[in-house]
C-alpha cells in the first residue's frame, strides 16, 4: 500500500502545489528554514545515553498553543529530550517565540515523500513519534512502523468530513491507523470513531481535549483589561457609557458584514458598541479593509498601530497569535466559521476559559462535542442564519444580566473538563518508561 502512496505522491502534489504556493505567498514568513520541508533540518546534538527522543509534530497556531502545558510537563523529564516541528509559517513563529526553550529543537515538519521523510528521520532520529488531531502521514507512520518505534495520535479527532472519508476507504484507513501504539481521543464521539474505523478499543484513551488546558485560571485584572482597551482603541465612552466589545473570533468571509451590521443596529438602539475583528487568515486584512473603508466608521489596523492612534469603533486585529489575549477585553463573542457556506467552525474554547458568552452559527462540526457540552450548560448559544446571529446578539448586548449568567456558565464548563495535558502525559509515559 505505501508504494501507491509514493507512486501517487508527486502527481497530487504537483496538482496542489500552485493552490499552496499561493498561499504562502499570501500568508508570507515561508522562507525562513525552507529546507526543513526537504528534510535538510538543522543538525542536532549527538543523543545521550538512556534518554529518548521524541518527535512531536503539531501543524498550526492552534495546536502549538494546545500542546505548550503538556510540553511544560514532558520538559521536566530528564529521560526525555523533545523536537518539535510545524507545518505553517505562523505555528513555526510562535514554536520559536514561546516553546524554544523547552525543546531540544525546533523545526517545519517535511513533506510526506519518500526521500524528505528519509532525510529528516536520519537527521532527528527519534525514538518515538507525536502526532496531533487529524494528522495521519503515512510515509511517517511508515518509517515509525519498520523501525519499531511507537506512534501516538493525541488529542485525536475525526471531523464529520474525514470521518466519511475513512468509511469510504476502509482498506486504506485500517492498515494506516493500525500503525499507531495509542490513540488519545479528544472526545467519546472520536473514540467511538476510530472503533468503527477499525482501531482495537484497547488502543483508544478518551483523554480529553488539550485546549481545556491552556488559559484557565490566569484571567485579567480590570486595570490590565482596560490597559489593553486603550491600546486597541475601544475603551472611550460612547455617549458616556462604557463601551461594550463584540469580538469576531477567527471570522471567515462574509462573518464581518453580519457584525458591522450589529454593530449598525446596536449604535441605533443607543448601545455603545465597539467590534473587535479577529479573522482566522490574516492575509484577509486588505479585503477586509475594503470593507470598512466603505462604512461610516473609524477604524484601524492592529498591524500597523501596536497602540490605537485614535479612539476607534473597529479594531481590526490582522496578527497572529493574539487572539487569547485579545479574547480578554470582549463582552460578548462570535465564533467565525460557522455560518454557510462555511462548514467546521473555529474553537469556541478560549472564549469559555475567559468566561466570554458566545454565539455560533449551525455549522461546527469540528467541534461537535465541545458545542454540545456548551450548550447544555447554557453557556453558548447557536443559531440557526445570520438574521438570528443578529438577533440574538443584540438581545444579549442589551442585556448585562444575561451576558454573565451565560459567560459564567461558560466559565464553569471549561473548568469541569480541564484535565486532558495529565490524561495525555500518562499515554505517552507509557512508551517512555
């Protein structure tokens, strides 16, 4: 089976490589350690005597900042020394900004074809693999199965879409995860998905998912909060009112007309909105821009201003990495991706961890389980189109009552299910030790 994957390899790729190419263009930073993805990664220091090396692969922003605590804690096992790799420019920056210091290396994962899988294996050597929620390579898998070496797959899931996808190609599916030592599933409904795809129970862990871990407990002094309203340039009082935040966590097209149109209808009903516009692809800032340049409002970009120049009722926050922080300063919360035609959603788990209420649309298949969770705690609300994205949102900014009744809810739920960085580090420890 590999060799139809090798000998198909370079013709997909040679049909993907223009729509890739663009986007890095577009996204820009890809040149920075361009050789990694060719498997010419960075020499690396002789290994030690009875401590292993461990291969963690985690693809973007999101599962950077998902695996930092669980890095915290395999960092202090002296048996233990950690290379981390990504796959984006971005998940590569903020590898290098905050985990650097925990890890023995850093790098961008390499192609999954033969000669670059080669090459980045001869120069790593690990002693075991990591790979992180859907990834599933399999000339990786490959090379970890004739070595000998145990894979792992944590804070595993399967989306609707992929889901269908394995069913379809079960003679394929089977053999690539049977590769895998243990799965660290991030819900029940994933580990019930990868049973019906074959993978013995006694390989599946339910451990939770990793992003409950990461924000919780630390939240905001008011003063810190309003420090960050004045660099944004939302915290002037609007008809001498405090200002209320509505943040577009990782919007998509078409997310940011439906929140200029609230932002619209709540300065008419008197209600001193400001809108904080984070969108999930920052590349996104000059359509965007065109956006507000054609609206009555003030409005800047993050970009080019680390302090707001001037008292704004847009902030639009075209960085990366930022959105916890940003997450801090909003009222009240709609998670991008989620309104047709758009399928999948974007985490609405750092909103819970800071006690944010939060409003989605009806498309959050990627997180199935986490939306459920919160929506029988009453803590987030989906809704069914734009028109009642609009609704709904104007009912809660009118109403402070309901906003912390929701947001505490939120608060609530993301602390009952922290737990997953433990649940996950006793998975791992077992091919450690």
């Amino acid at each position: 089976m590999i060799w139809l994957y090798r000998l198909l390899f370079l013709p997909a790729l040679g049909i993907m490589l223009p729509y890739y190419l663009l986007r890095m263009l577009k996204r820009g930073g890809y040149s920075r350690d361009f050789q990694h993805r060719f498997g010419f990664f960075s020499p690396l220091p002789p290994k030690k005597p009875g401590v292993r090396r461990l291969w963690l692969q985690a693809v973007s922003v999101g599962e950077i900042n998902a695996i930092a605590p669980l890095l915290q804690e395999l960092h202090t096992d002296p048996g233990l020394e950690i290379v981390l790799t990504t796959t984006t420019s971005t998940g590569y920056a903020i590898a290098r900004e905050k985990l650097a210091p925990l890890t023995l290396a850093t790098g961008i994962f390499p192609l999954d074809f033969w000669p670059c899988n080669w090459l980045a294996w001869q120069r790593i050597q690990p002693d075991m693999i990591v790979l992180m929620e859907g990834e599933l390579w399999p000339e990786h898998l490959h090379r970890a199965l004739r070595k000998n070496i145990p894979a792992f797959l944590i804070n595993a899931r399967l989306s609707d879409r992929s889901f269908r996808r394995y069913q379809k190609l079960q003679a394929l599916a089977r053999p690539l995860l049977g590769t895998l030592r243990a799965i660290g599933a991030s819900s029940a409904e994933d580990a019930q998905r990868f049973a019906r795809l074959g993978v013995p129970e006694e390989k599946i862990t339910v451990t939770g998912n990793l992003k409950f871990d990461v924000g919780g407990g630390d939240m905001p002094s008011a003063a810190q909060r309003q420090v960050l309203l004045e660099k944004l340039g939302l915290a002037d009082p609007v008809a001498g009112k405090i200002p209320l935040v509505l943040l577009g966590s990782s919007t998509w097209p078409g997310e940011e007309k439906l929140l200029l149109n609230v932002l619209q209808a709540a300065r008419q009903q008197a209600i001193p909105l400001r809108l904080l516009l984070v969108p999930r692809h920052a590349e996104r800032r000059h359509e965007i821009s065109t956006l507000l340049a054609a609206s009555p409002w003030q409005w800047f970009l993050r970009s080019q201003h680390s302090s707001a120049p001037f008292s704004a009722d847009i902030c639009l926050a075209d960085t990366t990495g930022e959105l916890r922080d940003l997450t801090t300063v909003a009222d009240l919360a709609f998670i991008g991706k989620s309104l047709p035609p758009h399928e999948g959603g974007q985490t609405p788990v750092e909103c819970a961890a800071l006690g944010v209420p939060i409003i989605y649309g009806p498309r959050m298949s990627n997180f199935r389980a986490i939306c459920q969770g919160l929506e029988n705690a009453a803590a987030a609300v989906r809704v069914a189109s734009p028109e009642q994205a609009k609704e709904i949102l104007l009912r809660l900014l009118a109403d402070p009552q309901s906003r912390l009744l929701q947001g505490g809810n939120a608060l609530a739920w993301h602390t009952r299910n922290r737990g997953a960085t433990g649940r996950t580090l006793a998975l791992l420890k077992t091919a450690v030790h």
